[in-house]
C-alpha cells in the first residue's frame, strides 16, 4: 500500500507521519512518498519524518520526491496539502484587504477568495495525474485551504475527494479533556461549511452537555478560544467555529489589524523556527512548537481518516462532502462540513437537524459565493469574480469589489493566467 503526501515539505508533515506511524498496526503501509516542489525544504522535513518513523519501528519506507508523477504512480490514496505561492501569498492575502477598509483572512473574505483562485487550477491539475497515475478509485484527501471550496472544485470534475479540516476534532479533544473522557465518546453536533460551523450538540455517552458550557466559567473560556462574545454564544445556543469570529466581529478585527497584527508574520517566524528545529538530526519527534503552527490533531484527522478509506472500518469522522440533502435549504451540490461513517465507498454523513435561520441564511450566501469562486478560478471571467466577492458577506459593496479585484489579480498575476489570458492573446 503507497499513500502520497503532496505538499510534503510543509511544517505540518512531521505531525502527520506521526499519525501514520501510530497506526501502523490498522493501516499496514509498505510506502510513503512526500512530493514538494521546494527540495531543500522537503530534504530537512523528509529527514525528520525518516527519524520519527524509525523510532516508532515503521516497518515501510519513506520516499522523498520533486517528481510529481513517480509520486503518484500507483498510490492508494493521495493527501493534498500545498500552499501556491507560499507565505508571501499569504501576507498578502491578510494585509491587502486592509487598504480596502476589509478583513485580511487566508480562507475567508477577499484574502481566502484570492487564495481559491491560486489553489483551484493547480489542485485541479494534481487531480488529473491522481486519475492518470494512482491506483484506479484511489481516494483524493484534501487538507489545502479554503478546504470547502478545493473540494467543491474537486468533486464538480469527477475525483473521488473528500476535505479534511481539524477545527471539529480540535474541539472534540478539548471537550473530552474537560469532562475527563475519551474523545471516541464525544459526538459533536458540528454541522455548517468548512470554516463557518456551529456546534449545536456535545454528547457524551448518549447526554448532550452543551446546556453546561454555556454558562458560568466554561462560557467564558469559550468566548476567550473562540474570541467571539460570550452574549453570541448564549443566544446562538451553540459553540461556533473560531473562524465565525470573522464575521461576528468584523470591525474589531478590521481595526486590529490596520494597527499591524496579521496571522502571516507569526507563521512566517514560526516556520523558520521549526525548520531549524527539523533539521537538527538528534531530533526524531514533532516539537512542541509545531502546535502553535496551527495544525493541532491534524495527524488524528487525516490518518484516522485514510484509514477508513482504506479499510472500511466505518469510523466516526467530520467531513467536507457533497451536501444532497444533509443541511436542508441548501442545493445538494453544495460541500457541507458534518459528522460521517466512513468506508471504502466513502462519507455516510449522518442526518443533521436544520439550522436555525440566522446561521442558515449566512451559511448560503457563503454557499453562492463559494459557487461562483469556483467558476471564476476556472475560467479567469472577472465577472464571475466580482460577483463571488460581491455575494461574499465580508466584501458585498459592489464598487468595493471591483477595486479589490484588480488589486487582488495584479497582486497574484503570475499564479492567475487565465485573468491575464486576453493580454497574452494582444501581445
């Protein structure tokens, strides 16, 4: 069995090897193949999953590989994990959106719509070698943000696709640490889109005890993880995605960041840091700061996950997949992130109760925005573009959208040819 990493040079690698050596026993993989298109970076991060793996005794091995196709053939599943254009990219995505009065966010608002416009195409073309090359129903996971979105763009063309995100598990682990029990006894009732969820359920051993977070200290430990007021969280009857913070608290968060403070440069530092930490060959194990990367329990997710693909063992997973009636007043081709069994033949999700009408209307107009993003990363038609950030409840101003959009394109020119297409044609 060969499971590909493509994306494999990125800082959250290590944390996944981890989740795969762990799961040797139920998962019996002969190879692992991380592709990445930078190989400096993907040498310091390969030598340290080769550590991990041997201290865990991993009986396969490891391939390292710039080659696309070579890391492809033959591959059972496929984890998409890449970031076009890197950290640079990101920058701008979180601090252009600024000099428009906008929020700066890599998978939401203006900044994640730039950020599907660079990723769309480029995952879309990884796919087409996954179909040429891997084994035939070789499953596509998809980790790369805006993850609802990729994975909208990936099931419209046919791939056999599933999204992955880690804000549901990360609550779910958090919440068993609470109550002093095994995650695999926490249900959350976690349904919305990649990104903007709700919780609307906490069930533990068959008794929901959302009803007790809501109040006293453990409100207000939620309302401090997930900076959105502890009021909201009272009235919404429910523990919202961290990401609605966003859309909660646009202005505060405009204002916070015109002053200076952007996710980017953060992660810029850290990353530094831990590649330094990785290329240190006494180190075999994920360091402590890898947590603060952001990508917590993502090991648990994607392994559990390709697990379940692979082997059938209907385990208990949130997901990002067709929507076909789970979240009533949505069109069923929309991606929707709820709970699911999974096997080989994929996501069953489970039946969601409807969402009440001011987490519903928010989450389709995100849903119409997400639609025409889609379409105009795959044609380059400005008017499709502006349209999805007009349709996006963090831009909507018409005359808004129109500036920011040349300034979004000109800022990613060269990842964008199909916005430039007409200029290369007059040339």
């Amino acid at each position: 069995m060969k499971i590909t990493v493509v994306g494999g040079g990125s800082t959250y690698t290590p944390e996944l090897i981890e989740g795969f050596a762990r799961r040797a026993q139920l998962l019996p993989v002969d190879e692992l193949v991380l592709h990445d298109i930078d190989a400096e970076r993907l040498a310091v991060v390969g030598g340290l999953s080769r550590r991990i793996l041997d201290r865990h005794g991993f009986p396969g091995r490891l391939t390292t590989t710039t080659d696309l196709g070579p890391a492809l053939d033959g591959a059972a599943a496929v984890l998409i994990q890449l970031r076009v254009g890197g950290q640079t990219a990101r920058l701008v995505d979180e601090t252009l959106p600024n000099e428009f009065g906008l929020l700066g966010q890599e998978t939401t608002g203006p900044g994640g719509f730039a950020k599907a416009l660079r990723t769309v195409p480029v995952v879309l073309d990884i796919a087409a070698e996954v179909r040429r090359r891997s084994l035939p129903g070789a499953w596509i996971v998809d980790f790369t943000n805006p993850v609802g979105i990729v994975t909208r763009a990936l099931l419209d063309a046919g791939h056999r696709a599933v999204g992955l995100c880690n804000v549901a598990i990360k609550f779910q682990r958090q919440l068993a640490a609470r109550f002093g029990t095994d995650p695999d006894r926490v249900r959350l009732g976690h349904a919305g889109l990649n990104h903007l969820s709700w919780i609307r359920s906490v069930t533990v051993d068959g008794v929901d005890r959302l009803p007790e977070l809501l109040t006293g200290d453990a409100l207000d430990e939620l309302a401090a993880q997930t900076r959105i007021p502890a009021g909201a969280l009272r009235d919404l009857g429910a523990i919202p995605s961290y990401y609605l913070h966003y859309f909660y608290c646009t202005d505060d968060e405009v204002r916070s960041q015109q002053a200076g403070t952007h996710r980017a440069d953060q992660v810029l530092a850290i990353e530094r840091e831990l590649l330094t930490l990785y290329a240190d060959p006494a180190l075999d194990r994920k360091p402590e700061l890898l947590e603060r990367r952001g990508g917590a329990y993502y090991s648990e997710a994607a392994a559990a996950l390709v697990t379940s693909l692979l082997t059938g063992d209907g385990a208990h997973h949130y997901v990002n997949v067709r929507n076909d009636g789970v979240l009533a007043g949505l069109p069923d081709d929309a991606v929707v992130e709820v709970p699911a069994h999974v096997d080989t033949a994929g996501p069953h999700p489970e039946p969601v109760p409807p969402l009440p009408p001011e987490m519903l209307g928010l989450v389709q107009s995100v849903t119409a925005y997400e639609t025409l993003t889609v379409e105009a990363a795959l044609t380059g038609d400005r008017a499709v573009a502006r349209r999805a950030l007009v349709a996006n409840p963090l831009v909507r101003e018409w005359d808004r959208a129109d500036a920011l959009l040349d300034a979004l394109l000109e800022a990613n020119r060269r990842h964008l040819p199909r916005f430039f297409a007409s200029e290369a044609v007059d040339a």
